[in-house]
DNA sequence: CATGAATGAGTTTTCATTCAT
DNA sequence: TATGAATGAAAACTCATTCAT
C-alpha cells in the first residue's frame, strides 16, 4: 500500500526504531533487521533510505542531539538570569526523555563507539563543546572567567557522570537527586569563589 | 610443544590481549580470533581456557577491577587521615594505568556491555558500591552522615564523568587537572557544610 | 508528467545507457537502477518498456548488431569490386563506433553472456555467419571455394582476436593498424593462392 | 574429520571448482556457496582460505595462467628450430585442456572482468607479453624484425579470436583445423615476406 | 505514461565455536 | 596442552521486480 511523501516518515520511524532498540539492548551491535522490524518495514527499506548501518546510528544520534538542542535553547530562552540559565541547562540535561534509561544506554553505546568512529566522536565533542560554552558564558557573569571554565568543567562532567551511574542503575540516583546534587555542586563552587575573592564584587 | 603449568600464563596472557585489543578498538567486539593473536596463542585455545567469549570478557573486566582494588587498598593503607584517605580514593581513580586512553576506552566498552550481561552489571555495581561506601566512611568523619553521602555519590560521578569526557579526547583533561577538579569538589562541598553548620563540631 | 509518443524514445534512451553503462564497466551486472538513471527515468519504467533485465539487454545488443548491419550494407554497396568489398568488410568490422573502448567491453560482455544465454547466443551467432557468408562469396570470386572458408574463418577470428586485444588495452593496437593487419592476413593467403595453383585461372 | 596440511590440498580444490563453475556457467557470478560446494567444502572455508571471492578468482585465473605458462616452456624446450619454435607455441596455446569450451568461457569471462578489475587485467596483460614476445624472438630468426612482430601481433590475435568463436560454439571450429589456420597464417606471412625482399637473405 | 514505495530472494562476509589429532 | 580444520548461523547489503497511485 504504497502512498507518496512516506520518506520523511520512514526514516523518523526508523531512527526512533533505532534509538528504541539500542536502548533496549545498549549496544550498537543491533541489527538492521531488529531495526527495520521495530519501525515496521523491511530490512531492504532501511538500506534504501540511509545507504548503510552506520548512517542510519549517525541519523539516530544527531536526532538524539538535536532534541536535546532544541530543548536546550527553549529552556535558556525561558530563563531571566545567568543563574537560571545555569540551571536551566542543568535541568534540560535531565530532561525525563533524555534521562530514561532506554535513551541513558543509547548515549553510553554512542559514547563507546566514539572510540572507533570518527563521525560519532566529532557529534559527541560538538554537543560537549556547546553544553561546555553556554556553562562558561552564564558562569562567566556570577565568577571570574577562569573560575567559570572550572565550574563548566566540573558540572559537565558531573551530568555525564551521573548519567552514566544511571545506566548502571545500581545506585539509582532519581531525577530530582541528580539536579539537586549538580546544582548543589555549582551553588558550592559559586560559594567558595565569594568567599575566597570578597572583594571583586559583581561580575558582568 | 605444550607445557606444563602453561594455564595461569596462558589466561593472563589472554585477558591482557583482551583488554589490549578492547582499548583499542575502543569495543567488545573485538574477536576471540583478534585476542588469541595478541596472545600469541590460537583462538581454539582461549576457547579451551575460557569457555566461551563471554566468560574470557568476564574475566577481562575482573581483572581490571581487582587491579583497582589492590591499588586502592595500598593507597589506604598509606593514608594517614580521613581527607588524605579521600584524596587517596581519588589518585587511584585516576592512576596513570586506569586513565590511559585504552582503558577508559576499555570501561567504556564495559559499561555499555553491561546493559545487556547481568554478569558485566553485577561486576560493575561492586566495584561502584565499593567505591562509594569507601568514600563515605572517610567523609563521615569529616561531616554528617547525610551530606557524606551526599559529597561520596557526587565524587563518584565527577569521577565517572571525567572518565567519560576523557574517552572522548576533545577537551583532553589531564589527569592532574581531573584530581585538581575532584579535590576541589569535596573541599567546597565540606566548606560549605561547615559554613552552613558551624556549631556541630567534629565528627567520628 | 507523461506524453504521448514517448515510447520509442523511451527504448531508445534505455538502450543507449545500457550500452554506455555495460561499456563503461564492462560487465552486464550493471543494475537496472544504473541503466535507468542514465537513460533520466525510474527502473520501473525500465520494467514497464522491457518486462525484464534480460530483455532489455537483448534489445541492447539487438540495437548493437543492426547499427553493425546497416554500416554494412552501406558499405558493401559503395564498394565496386570483390576486393573492395572484403575491405570493406574489413573496414566496418573496425568502424570507429565499434571500435571504441567502450563498445568493445560491451561486446565482449554480450559474448561472455552468450554462454549461459541462449537469445544472446543465437544473436551472436547470426552475426558471426552474416559475416562470414558475405565474406565467403566476395573472396569466392579471388579464389577456389574451400580456400575461400578458409580465409573468411581466419579473417573473421582475426578480427575478433584484435577486438580482445583492444579489450584489453594493453598492446593498443590502432584502428588503422588492425585494419592493415587483417588486409595484410587476406592479402597474403589471396597471394600464396595463386602461387600454389597458378594454372588455375579466374573464379567466378 | 579434520586432517593435518589441508591447506594445499583445499586450495586446489576451491581453485579447481571455481574454474569449473565459472566454465559452466560463462560468469564470474557465480556464487561463493556453488564453489564452495562443487569442492564439498562450506562457503566459510572458501572465504578462510581465500579472504575474498575476488581473491579467489584471482588466484582461480593465475592458476590458469600458471598452466599454460608451464605447458609453454616444456613446448618450447622440445622443439628444435625456430620454426618449430612458434609451432609449439601456437600448438600449446590450443592445447586440449585449455581449448576445452568450459576453460574457453572461463577465459572469455576473465577477459570480461578485466575490464573493471586491475589485477585481472594486469595478469591477462602480462600473459599476452609473454606470448608476444615468444612469437617475436622465434620469428626474428626466419624474417626481419618487424615483420616479426607483425606476425607475431597477428597470430596472438588469430589465437585469440579462434578461442572466441570456440566459446560461441557456433562454427565449431577443431582443435586441428585451429592450429592449421594458424600455421597456414604464418607461412603465408612468412612466404610473402621472401617474395617481397628475396635479395636479403637469412635471419639471425 | 511514470514513479516512489517497498520487498523477497539471494550474496558476500564474519565469527564464535567445535573437534580430531 | 595446543592447534589446524571446518562450519552453522547470522549479519549487512544488493537488486530485480511489483504495485498503488
């Protein structure tokens, strides 16, 4: 029952279908026929639409990528002050939808092949890049630049670590804790820098 | 020209080419074939010790958890205080052997694995659970209870994290830098804790 | 946006491209999807014109062999004498279209295909007696009958051989040179013909 | 029931049953399973020992090669002059086992491949040198030089094309009327050649 | 007339695993 | 103890072909 327009429709339907069985499985090691079965097509439908596996994982991680953008600049827009911005972007990145399991071991599988895939790595540095700058550039306006750098540092890697002690779901550090915990991290390291500096006043 | 008392060697040979070979294609699927080459061995025999390739990766990622644990019950033993046993839990996190880029390539693999292997998982957890109940019983006596908890599951992560980010290789930091950033989190968590309750006094 | 009339130039458009995508890869496993997309239109309408790939291959090396035909009686016509026709002959077995790279990967392909297809086969076959046949009867008036076989066979593989050779593109022997070749090969057994049997007068 | 030093043996078996098939079936399309199977082997084998289906076709052809290239020098060393020299060639080139129709349309469809396949090329280059060049020197000694190679360019096509229309099947042309045609050619050329300079006497 | 959508059947290739020696 | 030999099972990928529109 073939009717016309069912691209942009298949391939949605297929990079969720991806993301849904990577995240079942937590490997990229799926196979396209897991994949086309998920999405309701055949395995041939899904070579024909994204030429190979590996772009098919590709679509599927920048579709991961740019939800999590467009969440993103929502949420800054929705913020009044550096510090809301600070925690608005602590809140995004655990956002329900990016922090449900299934999703949590699609990121883990995605940061693993990383290592071999230079694709993958170069769309996993961009989006670090970008959390890392709009961190830096908020925090920049409560501390001094170099301060900020760190803090940005220090709560990057603590979401990403968060969420990856989420995958192991062993120590199940709920939703609420893990913002609690990161800005808890920030509102500490803003502390200390008041308390060492007194005297710099504001920053802009 | 078989030998006798060739196993104990034949198995460590094999689980370090296994780590070897997992690092670097930064994946667990690297072939039984691909191990047993580096071992020197032919891929029947690492069948022969191990059974199957999934008791040779179980092996593997015990092997690299009992160096962990003997590295960190020497760090302790050598630490005199409950903050220098916390800062010693933090150099072995990032001693020069487990922060190579292989094995945080290697870790990676494991944690990701671990979505899908309950054996991989429970392995993982003990090693997360050890590390945080270590991390507690040191801050305990730095501060209550509650926030030791609280400063152990946020270490931890900031560890992880760092690990991630370090898997990544675009925002290279080293491991001096990643101890400098973990140091300063507990400190600014406990001087906050201490700012915040002045009056509780010293703790066990 | 469909017209009226388009079938022939359909065919045409198909044929061609198949012709040109055979020769450019020197294989029949071209795909109909290569073939149409050459011609500018869908494999399905490649399906719709021809009902299958082997048909349309047959139509292909049918086209082949009548533009071969047509160049012959052309030339045959122009020519006024029997010698002028086996250079003729000749001359067309070598015309620049046939003769180019392209065309010649394409014929042997067609030939390699005979073996398992029994349409192409007879096609090729069909050819290969044409020319022999108009080669016999023009040699027939410069020498005994047998004699006449005998140098059409030879001429013909001759002529077929210095194809191959040009398939190969190794000893890039010239259009000119293989003409002159093969009327040196006609010349030679013409000569020795007559030395052999001088008595023996004019053929008819 | 596995043995010791199967290599070898397998090798040939898979090279001998790629022949075979590709005989029969006029193309190189044939699969890996079908010669996997006419060796009695798994296709996995096939690919074990080959790395490829390309690499086995290769080492199919050069086995071909390597025949005739044997066959070739034993001919030569058991002929006495120079004439008998390129009547050995030309006898070994439709020696019984290569004029076979199977091994006639494994060649035709080598020659085919070469088209797109380097390799393939390069080796089926490489065998027309070695024949060309084997017909020059014997030929220098019974005329000049480049009437040497005249003769010699068209007696390799002659063979080739003889070999042509024997995998057509069509004008059944035999081993012997071949190799006479062939002979006939030469001492056609050769004659031709005293008649037209009888003042120049012997070659060297 | 023409095509986008879709797939079944098949092909190469990979790999963990087994087993006789 | 150790391995060369061998394969079943599965995966990615291809392609001629069909069909509703």
């Amino acid at each position: 029952m073939p009717k016309l327009g069912m691209e942009p429709l298949r391939r949605k339907a297929l990079v969720d279908a991806a993301l849904s069985a990577i995240g079942d499985q937590g490997t990229l090691t799926v196979t396209m026929s897991d994949i086309a079965r998920r999405a309701g097509v055949s395995p041939a439908l899904a070579h024909h639409y994204f030429g190979s596996k590996d772009e098919l994982l590709i679509a599927t991680i920048r579709s991961l990528l740019a939800d999590l953008r467009r969440d993103t600049i929502h949420a800054l827009n929705a913020a009044a002050s550096p510090r809301a911005r600070v925690s608005a972007l602590i809140r995004v990145s655990f956002h329900a939808g990016q922090f449900a399991p299934e999703t949590v071991a699609a990121w883990l599988a995605f940061y693993s092949q990383a290592q071999s895939s230079e694709a993958m790595r170069h769309l996993l540095v961009l989006y670090a890049r970008r959390l890392h700058s709009n961190l830096v550039v908020n925090l920049a306006a409560l501390c001094p630049p170099d301060l900020a750098r760190g803090i940005a540092e220090g709560a990057a890697a603590l979401i990403d670590g968060l969420y990856l002690r989420r995958a192991l779901a062993a120590a199940p550090l709920s939703r609420e804790r893990s913002i609690a915990l990161t800005e808890a991290y920030v509102d500490a390291a803003l502390a200390r820098a008041r308390i060492e500096m007194p005297a710099e006043g504001r920053h802009a």
